[in-house]
C-alpha cells in the first residue's frame, strides 16, 4: 500500500479548476441513554448515502470505547443518580462538491437527525456546538 500524499503542483493547478471536496469530521458527544437513539440516526443517514447519494464518497461512524458507559467507575455514577455522558462518537464525512454536500443535507435522514436534535435530548451539549470541522487531507490512505 503506498501513502497519498499531498497532490503535486500539476494536479494542484488541476484540482483548483475542479470544485473543492468537502471533508468533514463531526464529534457529537450523546447522554449515555440516548447513545444507541443516535447512532441508529447516523446508521440511517449512512445507508441512505451510501445507495442514494454518489457525491458522498465516505461516512464512516467511529465510537470512542473509552468513553463507553462500561467504562470502570461509570456505573457508581450511575448507581448515584447522575445523568452520564454517552461514548463520543466521530463521523468523517467526504463529498466530491460542496453540491454534494448540499444535497446531503436535504436528505430525508439527515432533516430527520436535525429534527431530532430539536425535539429529544439526544446530546450532553448543546447542538450548535457540536465540535464539527471542515478538514483539508493532507497525506493517508483507505
């Protein structure tokens, strides 16, 4: 497997004629007893992607086992009537155009995950401050 790297200055000059992708890392972090409510919203928003929208070349889940609510000394916390904070959860998202990733948000899964965030307490934040980062791939593989 040979590493990408960054594009060279011939297919840079290419790339800038060509709309940018949009990488995407979003890190919602769920109270612990909506956990599986959340990503059964993002199983449902991958799926749709993955058969419906072309311009949506990744969207990988990714859970923090760290943070699961099995972690050691969760369960005291637990046992005492404290609300606990769920596994943080990494979604990296790629789309070839930011069209692409306009239509992503127009899908009927993803309004229904909007939808969601505003009417359950799904998250142990407040929505607007999901961490949520557009990024710039640098060098890796898949």
């Amino acid at each position: 497997m040979a590493i990408q790297e960054t594009p060279t200055a011939s297919a840079a000059a290419a790339a800038d004629e060509a709309p940018p992708a949009v990488e995407i890392i979003a890190s919602p972090v769920p109270w612990a007893d909506k956990e599986e409510r959340l990503l059964s919203l993002f199983r449902s928003i991958a799926a749709h992607a993955e058969k419906n929208e072309p311009g949506c070349t990744r969207y990988l889940i990714y859970v923090h086992p760290s943070t699961s609510p099995s972690s050691p000394g969760r369960r005291d916390l637990e046992n005492q009537g404290t609300r606990l904070r769920g596994s943080k959860i990494e979604i990296v998202e790629r789309y070839t155009t930011p069209a692409a990733f306009e239509e992503h948000t127009r899908s009927e899964p993803f309004r229904a995950l909007v939808q969601a965030l505003g009417e359950e307490e799904l998250l142990s934040e407040d929505p607007g401050t999901i961490e949520e980062s557009m990024v710039r791939f640098v060098a890796g593989f898949e």
